[in-house]
C-alpha cells in the first residue's frame, strides 16, 4: 500500500465569536466543510463553547457541533504563559469576565499546541483585541487567525498535500485517492499573510 499523505491536514480552535450559527460567514463555512469531510479538525475550548452561546439557543446548540476541551485537563500547562497572555492583550489587568475569557481561551489553544481562527479585534472599533495584537501573540507560541487567513492557509496544505499525493502516484503508476483536488474551495480568497 502506497504511503500516500493524510487526507487531514491540520487542526484549529475556534473562537466563541466565529460560531456562525446563520451560516453568514463563507469563510467559516468552508472551515466546517473542511472538517465534516476530515481535512481539518475544529475544536472549542469549554470556555469558549458557553461563552458563544450564553443568551442564544441558536448559537448553543452550534457550539455544541464541535469537540470542546476542559481547562481542567492534564496538559494545561504552565501558569506563565497564561501572564503573559494577559499583559498582552490587557496590560493593566483582565478586569471582567469577557477579558478573563479572551485570555482562557488563547491559553487553551497554546496548549493544545492549534491556530485560533477569530473575529476579535485589528478593526476600527476594536484596534487591539486577539487579532490586533497577533504579532505579540505570535511570539510566545500563540496563532491567531482570521477565518479568511485560515482558509488560504488550509488551501494552501491540501494543494501541497494533493501535489504530494500526485507525485507519489505517478512515481509507482498507481491511482490517485480519491480526495485528491476536491477539497480546494470554490472561491476567491485573498492571499495568506503569515504573522511574522
């Protein structure tokens, strides 16, 4: 049997504010077509989960489409970089629950060692927030992403992964998985810019 790549490409956490209960949002629609057919896997922190559907039945019961991860698991890790998290995003302090949860949920995705795709922050109304301190973030091990920038990301994996696949196939004149150029979105994304 040949060694062909995984069809799985990566796995992500998702943000409570990328729930996409309406399915409004193409780029996160993407996403979850990506992980029904097992190219990426999203989870949730628990934290992020009940903070996506606090008031909104709607949203609740999206949330709980996706595999969630307890911050009482074993692999949370080093108590540091939740400080560190926190004086990025808020220098003099978490004072509410919203800013506590921010920083609980970038922990999480550092632990569990994934990209967190979200909608916080970079913009006018919110200049700072988890996007728009991505840089900062990004030096202590922490991805964050737009949903758009995680779809060209993940565009990116599955045509280096079906272009390895081709050649493989070529290389021992067998076929092809079947997977192989389905998984490439319909639409125009703009091009990836990494967090340098």
């Amino acid at each position: 049997m040949p060694n062909f790549p995984a069809r799985h490409v990566a796995s992500y956490f998702l943000d409570a504010n990328c729930i996409n209960a309406r399915q409004g949002n193409s780029h996160i629609n993407q996403l979850e077509r990506w992980r029904e057919n097992n190219v990426i896997a999203i989870f949730m922190s628990w934290t992020a989960a009940i903070e996506a559907g606090a008031g909104n039945t709607k949203r609740l019961i999206k949330s709980y489409e996706y595999s969630t991860v307890s911050e009482s698991a074993p692999e949370c890790g080093n108590l540091d970089t939740r400080s560190q998290i926190e004086a990025i995003l808020f220098p003099t302090g978490a004072c509410n629950d919203n800013q506590r949860n921010d920083v609980a949920i970038l922990y999480m995705a550092e632990r569990q060692s994934y990209s967190l795709v979200s909608n916080d922050g970079a913009s006018k109304t919110q200049p700072g927030g988890m996007l728009g301190n991505a840089k900062a973030l990004a030096k202590i091990g922490i991805i964050v992403l737009t949903p758009e920038q995680a779809v060209c990301e993940i565009t990116a994996l599955i045509r280096n992964r079906d272009s390895e696949a081709r050649e493989i196939a070529a290389r021992l004149g067998i076929s092809l998985p079947k997977w192989v150029g389905r998984n490439v979105p319909s639409f125009q994304t703009a091009s990836f810019q990494s967090i340098e």
